[in-house]
C-alpha cells in the first residue's frame, strides 16, 4: 500500500489564507507587519528561497524589504546594517539568508538581531528559550514540520521520533520540540553506528542532513512517518530529499514529497513569526 501524501502545499496555502486575514485586522488597528530579508552574495539556491519569502509577504500584506548585498560585503558592514534594522520601526522581522559568504561569521551577525525581531528564532536567547519551552517565536522548519505532523492528525505522544541529523537550523530544535510533545527522541549523525537499525526503530522519522535519498525503504519501519527536509540537487539539476521517496513511500504510512512537503511549510511558519512580532512589538 502506498502512503499518505502529506501535503505542505495545500497545508501552507491554507495557513496563508489565515494570516492574510490576520494582517487585514492589524491592518484596521494601523499595524502593518514588515520583514527585512537580507541575503549576501549570490547563491542560487539562497536567491529562490529569498524570492519565495517575497512573494509569500506580497500575498498576505506583509511589508518586505529585500537588502541584497554583494560577496564581498565586509562584516562591519553587514553589523551596520543589522543595527539599522534594529531600529527601524516599520520593520518587525530580520532575517539573514545562510549561509553566508565564509568570510563572516554567521554567529555573530545572528547574535546581533534583536531577540525580539529574530523571526528565524536562531538567536542564542530565543534558542535558550525554545530549550525551556517557554518561546515567542519557533524555528522555520521544526516548526512547518510540526504544524504539518497535528494536520495529519498524528500523535507524537509516546512515539519514538528519529532526526537525522543535528544542524543548529533543523535537527537540534527539531529534537527539542518532538520532545516537547513528549515523543521518545533520538538524535543521529555522522558518527551513528547502525543508522539504518535506529533509522527502523522510528514511528516518526525526520530526515535532515542533505544527503540525496540517504534514507532508503528498508530503513523505514512500516507504517510509520517519513519527512523529509532534504532539498538536493542532483547533477542532472532533478531535486531530491534526503529519502528515497519512490522506495519510502510504499513502506510509510506518511510521507512528505519533495517539492512541496516541508518547503511551504517553512515560509508559512516565517510568516506567521512575523506577524507574531509585529503584534508583540505593540
Ligand atoms: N538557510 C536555510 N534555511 C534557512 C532558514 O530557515 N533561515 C535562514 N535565515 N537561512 C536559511
């Protein structure tokens, strides 16, 4: 039997929809929220994603202001920037593409978004934050995985739940609010001995680690759930997850497409962090 497709297209388009009517309302009360994307350098990959948190703030009413800055941006500059939209008031939501060139430091330059304007939530304070479960904002992604997991009516409560992977962005806070649902959490990577074993013992398994189709049919257990961050492009330009999705999916008994799984999940989160900071901002 083949698994059920999670949809994140039609999940995130929906959630959408809700912030757009949101934003009308704020926009009643003079509230309009505004994010600031910053992307540095010109990476392919970096310039759809940008693009896509564009449209998405077109769509729903969100003010954007896109800060395209060239390779060589020095780290001084990009600070000077930050700080700038630090104070900015129409601006309530910062976010800086990664990675960035390797000639800054991207732990810097995040440490220096105000906590309360860092609608990624990777600020060391928010990160704190989310480990405690006391948060204003989620990261992107965990978050997008999550809002899609409830929409399928899953229960997390008890199950095992396997990430694979450990990135700041993705695997750490993945685990933490997996855990926050009281899901039974492993955590593997590079080093894990027997990724296929551990791999087999998950209800829920999240993949990020961005290797194409790392995960094959036979690491998944029947029946249980497969998402996939992973977002590769093959040599031959075809996009791939970490999963190999045709073999995963006749094992699953959910599963998430790449494209159109955890993509739109993420911007839709994104844009919710950001209407959230522009209400708290008041
Ligand atoms: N690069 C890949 N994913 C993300 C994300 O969620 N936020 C930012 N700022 N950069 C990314």
């Amino acid at each position: 039997m083949s698994a059920k497709i999670l949809d994140g297209k039609a999940v995130s388009a929906r959630l959408k929809d809700e912030l757009k009517e949101e934003v009308a309302t704020l926009k009643q009360q003079g509230i309009q929220p505004g994010l600031a994307v910053i992307i540095v350098g010109d990476d392919p990959a970096s310039r759809i994603y940008v693009n896509n948190k564009k449209k998405a703030c077109e769509y729903i009413g969100i003010h954007s202001e896109e800060y395209a800055l060239p390779a060589e941006t020095t780290q001084e500059e990009l600070l000077a920037l930050v700080d700038k939209l630090n104070h900015k008031a129409d601006i309530h939501g910062i976010l800086c593409q990664l990675p960035l060139p390797k000639h800054l430091d991207e732990e810097a330059v995040i440490a220096a978004i105000s906590p309360k304007k860092d609608v990624d939530a990777f600020h060391p304070v928010n990160v704190g934050k989310i480990m405690i479960g006391n948060f204003d904002f989620l990261p992107c992604t965990p978050a997008g995985v999550m809002e899609l997991i409830a929409e399928a009516g899953i229960e997390i409560a008890g199950k095992e739940c396997v990430v694979v992977g450990r990135s700041n962005i993705v695997g750490k806070p993945q685990a933490m609010l997996l855990l926050h649902q009281h899901g039974t959490v492993t955590i593997c990577h590079s080093r894990t001995k027997n990724l296929a074993e551990v791999c087999r013992r998950a209800d829920i398994l999240v993949a990020a680690v961005g290797v194409p189709e790392l995960i094959k049919g036979d690491m998944i257990k029947p029946g249980a759930v497969v998402i996939d961050v992973g977002m590769n492009r093959l040599p031959d330009k075809k996009l791939v997850g970490d999963v190999d999705f045709e073999a995963a999916k006749e094992v699953a008994g959910a599963i998430t497409p790449v494209p159109g799984g955890v993509g739109p999940m993420t911007i839709a989160t994104l844009m919710k962090n950001t209407v959230r900071a522009a209400t708290i901002a008041q």
